[in-house]
C-alpha cells in the first residue's frame, strides 16, 4: 500500500507536534521514522494508524482519503513497544483475537481462524508456546507474538512504535534481521519508530530523520552519514565537533586545521562551521601545531586525546589505537580532517566565530533523489 501525506499538522493545546509533514512511501517498503524523544514521531504514527487526528493535511493510502475511514476499518497492524498483550489469553488466542473480533460479515469461521494462527506460530518460530500465557514468555517471545497478533488480519500497513524498545541490547539485534525477513516475507508496507540509529539504518529502506515536529532530511544510511541536510542532521548523526572556519572560493581554512581532503563546496565566501565526528579528525604530531594534547583515555581499542586549541576551544577525537601516533600530554597537533559538512554560519546557528547565538530552528528537508 502507497502511502502519501501532505501538509500534516497537530497541535495538543499551544504545543504545535507536528509542523506540516510531507512524506510518501512506497508500497512494499519499510520506512524509519527516527529523531529524538518529542520530535512527533508516535504522534505521527498515531495519526496513520487512526488513534490520533490531525488538525490540517492530507493521508491517502492508495488514493483513499484515510482521514475519512475510521481506525477499526483502515486495517492496521500495529504493534505497541510495551506489547499491550492480553495476559489471560494464552498466546494462541492473542494472536487469533484480531480476527475474533471481526464484524460476523467478515469474520473467518473457526477453522480459518485456527489455521492462520497456526501459519503464524510456523512463521514467527514460536509453534512451542502456542499454549502459555504472556507471562510465561520472555520480552523477546512476547514482541513475536505482538507482531503475529498484528499480521493475523493481513493488515495493508504495518506499524511498529519502538518495537524493541523494552529489549536489551543481545535481544535487539538479533530480532533487527528477524523483523527485516518477516517484512520481507509478509510485502506489507511497513513504519516503525525508532530513537536508534543503528536499528534505523540497519532495518529500513529509507529512514526519515525528524526534529521538531518537521521532518529535516529523508534517505539511505549513506545518503544521511555522508550528506546531513541540516546541521540538526548532523549533530544528531554524531558529528559533535563544530569548528569555526573561514570559506574562500569553496574551501574551508582555519590555524591549525588541514581541510584539504574535503570538497570543494558552492558556498559564498565567509565564515562557516565544520561539523565533524570524533573519529573523523586525524591528530598529527607537529612542533608548529596550534593544538595541543590535554591528557589521553583509552578503552583498549581507541584513544580519546582531549585537545585544546585556538580560543580556548576543547574537543575531543577519537584514533584506534594501534594505528595512532604516540600522543602524550603537552605535545602539539596539527588537526587533519577526513571527512565533515560545512554549513554557512546563518545555518549553522552562528552569528561570528566570537559571539555564539542559539541555534535557529530547524529548516525541514524535502528528499533529494540520488
């Protein structure tokens, strides 16, 4: 099922959730919806599911205005992160309650019902609990039977709000490519809602990056690692390092900072803000260098020198640590680059280099095609 929203907007009392959200998806494809905690994601999710309206937009699922079907007849699948099981029912009857349910009209009679059910416990793998209560089974055990109770009725979209949320982290991934073969399997069109990167990247076809209520950038893993959309994007992609540079015919400079290796941009010429990830800038030893080396952690594998330099600036970068010069204490760097995103400092949030201002609200991103 082809899902388009257009122009979607909610406000709970003054508290504006979700800004006016542009999004398609395509049929057969599982999407991410990732961002921070009240970036609008669940209430986003909500809305498609029918358990929440907006104030303004469009939602159409395969050319049906969705805003005029109630919940109980869109044929959603939804699976909760807290499961919402029933804890009497045992995890055959949780599964077949979707279709138990059903108007008389539409309702499978109870050989169809017990044979669906049986085609689900083979699927999700689990044919050996079929008899025992909820709380019999363990959180993983128990977000499989969620997600056959969710697939029971066929559902023409499936929705996932943080569905591994209540896992630890063993669990997580080991259910990540399960979800991702199911999905497969089922060709539903699929949603979930995630706060984690790696979940995202790793399970989804295309991942939609929200902040605010907006949705700031829509892509692949690479398209978003490598090409933040916002500096937004990127500070919520890791890049935690935001130096100040100077841009003069499409190349970034600063003392102290060799930014060869990084492409030329099309940006006027001034000032601008280098953001990087920690393990994207490379310490080299040099007697001339404007930075220098505070003291140095180590976790095994990767140092982490603490490094001060001009204007009192302190950042901290990361080098694996067999690969890495001897940094000691003291010593002074120059700062090679590897890889960052330059954004003009009236994106950026900076007024000047000197004189910090708060950073500006987000600009949302339409997707680019690549």
């Amino acid at each position: 099922m082809a899902i388009e929203i257009a122009g979607l907007r909610k406000s709970f009392a003054r508290n504006e959730v979700l800004k006016g959200i542009d999004l398609e998806v395509r049929d057969g494809e599982l999407i991410a919806l990732l961002g921070p905690s009240g970036s609008g994601k669940t209430t986003l999710l909500r809305i498609i599911a029918g358990l929440d309206w907006p104030d303004y937009g469009k939602l159409e699922v395969d050319g049906t205005d969705w805003l005029a079907i109630a919940a109980r007849d869109r044929r959603i699948g939804f699976v909760f992160q807290h499961y919402a099981l029933f804890p009497h029912m045992t995890v055959r009857k949780n599964i077949a309650f979707g279709l138990t349910v059903r108007p008389q009209k539409t309702r499978p009679d109870a050989a169809a019902i017990a044979a669906r059910v049986d085609e689900l416990l083979q699927f999700l793998q689990i044919p050996h609990l079929a008899d025992r209560l909820p709380g019999q089974l363990s959180g993983g055990q128990r977000q499989r039977v969620a997600l056959g109770r969710a697939l029971a009725i066929e559902p023409r979209v499936l929705l996932l709000d943080e569905p591994f949320g209540a896992l630890d982290a063993a669990v997580r991934r080991d259910l990540r490519a399960w979800l991702r073969s199911v999905h497969d399997a089922s060709g539903s069109t699929t949603i979930f809602v995630t706060h984690d990167q790696d979940e995202a990247f790793e399970l989804a076809d295309r991942v939609v990056i929200m902040g605010e209520g907006k949705i700031e950038q829509i892509g692949t893993a690479d398209q978003i690692h490598d090409h933040p959309a916002s500096p937004f994007v990127a500070r919520f992609m890791g890049a935690t390092i935001e130096l100040p540079v100077t841009v003069t015919a499409g190349r970034a400079s600063a003392p102290g900072i060799d930014a060869a290796r990084l492409e030329r941009r099309a940006f006027a010429d001034g000032p601008a803000t280098l953001f990087v990830r920690p393990g994207d800038l490379t310490p080299i030893a040099d007697p001339a260098g404007l930075w220098r080396v505070k003291h140095v952690s180590s976790t095994g594998a990767v140092l982490r020198p603490v490094l001060s330099g001009p204007g009192g600036q302190e950042i901290t970068v990361e080098v694996l640590r067999r690969a890495a010069d001897t940094l000691t204490p003291g010593q002074t760097v120059l700062l090679r680059v590897e890889a960052g995103t330059l954004f003009p400092d009236t994106l950026s949030g900076r007024s000047g280099h000197s004189q910090p201002v708060p950073e500006q609200k987000p600009v949302p991103v339409k997707e680019t095609q690549i």
